[in-house]
C-alpha cells in the first residue's frame, strides 16, 4: 500500500469515528445527566489509551520536550475540549448529523485558511480557484444534506 492511501485509510477510518464519538457520548451525557461528566470519562479512557500507545511506541522519555514547546501549542488541548462538550451537549438537542455536518464545514474552512497561509507551521497549499471550488462544493453537499431532514 502507498503512503497516500494507507494514510488517507487511516484519516477514513478517524473520520468515520467522529459521529460514532459523538453519538456514544452524547448518549453517556443523556445517560449521566451531565455532558460534562460525560466528556471527562471520556477523556480519563482517552488519556489511558494515548498513554498505553505512548508507552509502546516512545516512552515516557519524550515528556521532557513538553517545556520547551511553544506554549501556543498547548491551544489543541482546549479545542478539543470545546469540540467534545460541544458536540456532547449539542447532538442530542439538534441531532449527530445536524451537529457533525457544521463541524465538517467549520473544519474545511479552517483547514483552507490553514493550509493557504501554512498557520501553525503547516505545509502551505495556496487556495486556488479549483481548490474554492472545491470546498463550496463539499460546503454545497454538506448544506444539501440539511435539506432533506
């Protein structure tokens, strides 16, 4: 398998985990009474699994680099915390679709402004014409599934 397709599996594969995450933990959040509660398990489970991969894969060596890091960096950390207490809270009220569908398009007009002005030291990957009309058109798709709910 090439590079290109073993990692556009694996981005797949997380893609398609998004609204299962979702769904699961909305329903604990239902389960609980508490989005909240909902999403710190889910971290305590997220944390015990990243640190099981990390133990296998680097060790706990590579911890000492944490400080040195630019501190902006740390940002990702509460983004990810909005995003699974947002979305835990959200999709039992408005639907996992409905919630998945305007994280999707808040996700391609990040990631275009990203990868236009290279922000946070990505590859830069100017926005072209035919890549606009590219997002308009997914954004386009994504709107066309609301039509029909």
């Amino acid at each position: 398998m090439n590079p290109t397709t073993f990692y556009a599996s694996i981005m797949l594969a997380a893609g398609i985990g998004i609204p299962v995450l979702a769904a699961l933990n909305a329903r604990l959040g239902q389960h609980l009474g508490s989005p909240a509660a909902a999403g710190f398990i889910l971290f305590i489970v997220a944390l015990t699994s990243t640190a099981c991969v990390m133990m296998l894969t680097s060790g706990p060596s590579v911890l000492k680099l944490a400080p040195t890091a630019p501190k902006h960096l740390f940002m990702a950390g509460f983004l990810v915390t909005f995003y699974l207490l947002s979305i835990t809270w959200i999709a039992p009220k408005f639907g996992v679709g409905n919630a998945v569908f305007f994280v999707l398009l808040g996700q391609m007009i990040s990631a275009a402004a990203i990868d236009h002005w290279g922000l946070f030291g990505a590859q830069t990957s100017p926005l072209t014409f035919t890549r606009a009309l590219g997002v308009g058109t997914m954004a386009l798709g994504v709107w066309i599934t609301q039509l029909g709910r």
